[in-house]
C-alpha cells in the first residue's frame, strides 16, 4: 500500500514540475496561460485531472510545491495563469485581456494605469506597438465606442499639434495637463532631445 501511495505521490510530483515548467515557458514568451483550453489539451501529455487539481490549487495553502510560482489572474472569458517570478501582476492582467479579445477594457486600464503611474498620455503609437498591436482603425474605434459607454466616460484623447494622439483618464488628471503633456511627448521632446 505504502509504495502504491509513493508512487502516486510521484506521478502528481512530475505532473506539477512538468506543468509549472510548461507555464514557466509560455510565461518567459509573455504570455499568460488560459485554463479552459489547457484542460481541453493538457500540455506534454499530462492527464486533465491531475492538470485540474493543481490548477485548482493555485493561490491557495494546499498549493503543490512546484507550483508556488505560479500565479493566475481572472478575465471575463477564462482564469489565466502565468509564473509570478518572470511576470507581473499588472502585465499578467494586461495579456489576459488581450487574450479575452476586450480591446475597450484594455485600453481603459492601461490608460489608468499610464495616466496615474507616470502621469502621461497612453500614445496611440503605443498601442499600435507590442504587445497590443493594435490598428489605427481599432483604437479610433475604441475611442469612439468608449465616449458612449458609461464605464469609460473618465477616457478621452487628447492630440498634439503634430496629429499624433493619446488616452488619457480624467481620474488622474485634467484635459488640459493631458494635452500639455502629449504635446511635450509628442513634438518638444523629439524636436529638442
């Protein structure tokens, strides 16, 4: 009984370095991990419940050693994991958002984020730059859809005299701060360096 219990304890010990591995990786490439598919398909082979049962220990006391570095962050399609020693916590929620497609909620928390941080403007260029990636057409559209949304009514843009745009969250600081801002990113740093 006592080496069937060894031998189980084992098999979940390799389980959890191979997938604390594995999230480790995907984490190292920036990028977080999402549970539904990674239950769908586990990774090298694992078995989905042994997979289940770590994952459900993420956070919590009864964690698997292996896993102590793993951390997850919710998005409004999945939970996602990521290693907490190689991403941040902000970075991780910030990729599970691009992850759940949620180009809105994207831009308004790195705009909050910028705006209360630095405080700056998040450039349009920015966005458009990795790992966001966005169109131009995609972050006009934002803008446009987020002045009729309630939950974004603290998001505008503001732009520099040489058209080059940016968010920024009235939360954090004023219209015209934002726009002397952009203004300085935008063409007096660049044309005074």
């Amino acid at each position: 009984m006592s080496n069937e219990h060894e031998a189980t304890d084992n098999a979940l010990d390799e389980t959890a370095q191979r997938l604390a591995r594995y999230l480790y990786d995907r984490t190292a490439a920036s990028k977080v991990t999402a549970r539904k598919p990674l239950l769908l398909s586990p990774p090298d082979g694992l078995d989905k419940e042994p997979v289940r049962a770590l994952l459900d220990g993420v956070g919590t006391e009864e964690a698997h050693a292996s896993m102590s570095r793993i951390a997850e962050t919710e998005g409004k399609k999945d939970t996602y994991y990521y290693d907490a020693d190689i991403m941040t916590k902000h970075y991780a929620e910030i990729d599970a958002l691009l992850e759940d497609k949620d180009m809105l909620r994207t831009i308004a928390t790195v705009t909050r984020s910028d705006s209360k941080l630095y405080p700056r403007p998040t450039q349009f260029s920015k966005l458009m730059d990795v790992p966001f990636r966005f169109s131009t057409d995609e972050i006009l559209g934002v803008a446009a859809r987020m002045t009729a949304e309630e939950e974004y009514q603290d998001i505008g843009v503001v732009t520099a005299s040489n058209g080059k745009s940016g968010f920024f969250s009235e939360r954090f600081m004023s219209r015209k701060y934002a726009q002397s801002l952009i203004q300085q990113i935008e063409v007096d740093d660049p044309e005074n360096p």
